[in-house]
C-alpha cells in the first residue's frame, strides 16, 4: 500500500508525457492536417467503390486506386479547385458585379400586376417599398467597402499556389491510404477495440458513416445545385455564367443555399432581359432549393443521423480554422464528434454483423 501514491503519480506523469508528445507531434504536423483528414474522408466515402472496381479490374489494387483515384479527383477536388480558382481569377468583375448592384434600382412594377387575382394588390405594395428604399443614394457610400470585401474574400480563399499545394498533398494521402486501406481499418479497429471492445469497435462504424455521410451529402449536394443553378443561368443569358456558378457552388458548400446567387440573377435577367427568360430561371432556382432541402437530408441520414445545423456549424469553423478546405473538414470533425458521443452515451449503435460494414476500410 505504500507504493500506491508513487504508481499513481507515475501513472499521472506517463499519461502527461504521452499527451504531450501528440499534442506536439498535431503541432508539428499542423500543415498536413487539413490535406490529411480530407483524404481519410474521401477515402472513407470511396472505399466501397474501390472495392467494386478492384474485382472488376482482375483483382489489382494498383489499377483500383488509380481508377478510385482519378474518381475522387472529378467529383471531390476539381469542382471544388474550378469553383475557388474562377472566383479568384475574377476578382475585378465580382467587385464591378457588386458596385453594379449598390447602383441599382428596382423598376416600377408592371401595368398588369395590380389586376393580378387574389394577390395582385399585395404584391404591388410590396414591390412599391422595395421600389422606394432607394438603395442607388447609399451607393456612394457602401461602394468603396464592395472592393475591400471582395478583397478580403478572395484573400481568405487563398492564392492558386496554396490551393494547388493543399489537392496536391490530399490526392497523394488518398492514393496511399488507400493503398493500405486494409492495414489502415485493422488500427482503426484494433484502437477501437483497445478503448472499449465491441462498443469501441461499433464506434469506429459510426465514425465511417459519419465521415461517409457527411462527404456524400455536402458534396454531391453542392455539386448537383451548381450544375442545375450553371444551366439556368446560362440559359436565360445571365451575366458571367461561370462566375456565378463557381459562386453557387461555393455557397453550396457552406450550406447557405442556391439562392442567394440565383434570386439576384433572377431580377437582372427580369429587368435587363425579359421575362420569359426570368421565368426560366426562376424554374431552375426552384429546382435547385428543392435540390438543397430534399436531396441533403435525404443522403446524410441514410448513412448518419447528424444535425444539418451541426453542419452549418462545422463549415464555419471549419473555413475559420483550416481556410477552405475546412468547408470540409470541419463538418467532418463534428459529425464523427457527435456521432461518437451519442454512441458513448448509448443513444446509437451499429448492428452487430454490420460493424465491419459501416467502417472506413473492410479487412480482408
């Protein structure tokens, strides 16, 4: 019993020294990390499709994570480096774009919309205070902060160097991880076992379809709007296609929605164009929002029961923390975070014949 009090204060030290030398080794590889934890997450969501395309490709790992590879390099980072590099490369008209709509002015309603049925009155009164806010007198003075905006955003996004830096590392660490994804899932679980057996084990499931329903459900999301958003703006013949493209996707991204870029184009088409074209675009938008209220949830709780405003959160600390990757990277943290918890606290679990199906990697 005496030397009760030395093994604990050895115990208290060793742990001590032990969590100090990861949080060091975190620090020291603080510059990969962003690049790492996206590609364990595309390699999550990709796995079982690599193992798919390996039994077709006669059983060769080497041919499978070129394939899976080249995969993840269409759908996960060249619609993300498009997006970023063609809002970069547009500095300048994005800040004409914003000056042009500090200038404008909304229009007098048309003649037909007072006899409109049932609503026509209301809609006129509404339009006329739009009308009378008379955005044009503050353009004098908000227009000199729309170039420092612009600016600051472009800034934050990052330059092309670092952008291409950061896919770079990420494709890299994904073909390796999956290279050795089965030693990979063997760590994850044996860490899992060593913390607390089955349930640990069940909960290395839960963070995979986490991981899983987080990517497929942000990205495929995002990637899905953009396209609907990119043909109707192209369509109706609005201005800078590409830019405001690149643009819904972006704000896709950070789960703000399709509309914030489509309803202003929707006005410009109305006003400078005609309404025929309006109503086009108008179709599209409606498309695109419904794409973002039904299509999200839908692919995110098939895999994961994770709050979308969790989502929201992550992807704002995320791009505060890790830049843009962290749109990513962020919701990532959070999801794996809460579903974890949830399983320590006994409000989830995973069947047991499906532990080794729900994690990031399957053993041979």
């Amino acid at each position: 019993m005496s030397t009760s009090p030395y093994r604990t204060t050895h115990a208290v030290m060793a742990a001590l020294v032990a969590a100090s030398m990861v949080v060091c080794s975190l620090w020291v590889v603080r510059p990969f990390l962003p690049a790492t934890i996206w590609a364990i997450t595309i390699v999550v969501t990709t796995w079982p499709l690599l193992l798919r395309i390996q039994a077709l490709l006669w059983k060769s790992r080497a041919l499978a994570v070129t394939v899976t590879t080249l995969i993840a390099l269409l759908v996960f980072v060249m619609p993300f480096w498009l997006a970023t590099t063609t809002v970069i490369a547009h500095g300048d008209d994005l800040k004409y774009l914003i000056r042009a709509a500090l200038a404008f002015r909304v229009p007098p309603e048309p003649q037909w919309l007072p006899h409109f049925p049932l609503i026509g009155s209301r809609i006129t009164e509404v339009w006329q205070q739009v009308e009378n806010l008379s955005l044009s007198q503050l353009a004098p003075r908000l227009t000199p902060y729309a170039g420092r905006l612009i600016g600051w955003s472009i800034g934050y996004l990052g330059s092309f160097g670092m952008l291409a830096l950061q896919f770079f590392l990420t494709l890299i660490m994904t073909a390796i991880i999956h290279t050795k994804g089965e030693a990979a899932s063997r760590l994850a679980m044996k860490f899992g076992d060593s913390l607390a057996g089955d349930e640990g084990r069940q909960m290395v499931s839960l963070a995979g379809r986490a991981i899983r329903a987080v990517a497929v459900g942000v990205m495929v999301t995002a990637l899905v709007e953009a396209i609907v958003g990119g043909i109707g703006i192209k369509l109706s013949g609005a201005p800078w296609p590409a830019v405001l493209t690149a643009m819904t996707f972006i704000v896709c991204l950070a789960q703000a929605g399709p509309g914030i870029i489509l309803i202003p184009a929707i006005v410009w088409v109305y006003v400078f164009r005609d309404m025929g074209h309006a109503v086009m675009l108008l179709v599209f938008t409606v498309a695109a929002i419904l794409i973002d209220c039904l299509l999200r949830p839908y692919l995110i709780r098939r895999q994961a029961d994770v709050p979308m405003l969790l989502i929201m959160v992550g992807v704002i600390g995320g791009l505060s923390m890790f830049g843009l990757i962290g749109i990513f990277v962020g919701p990532v943290i959070l999801a794996v975070t809460y579903t974890l918890i949830k399983s320590w606290m006994g409000e989830d679990s995973v069947p047991a014949g499906d532990t080794q199906k729900g994690t990031p990697v399957v053993s041979k």
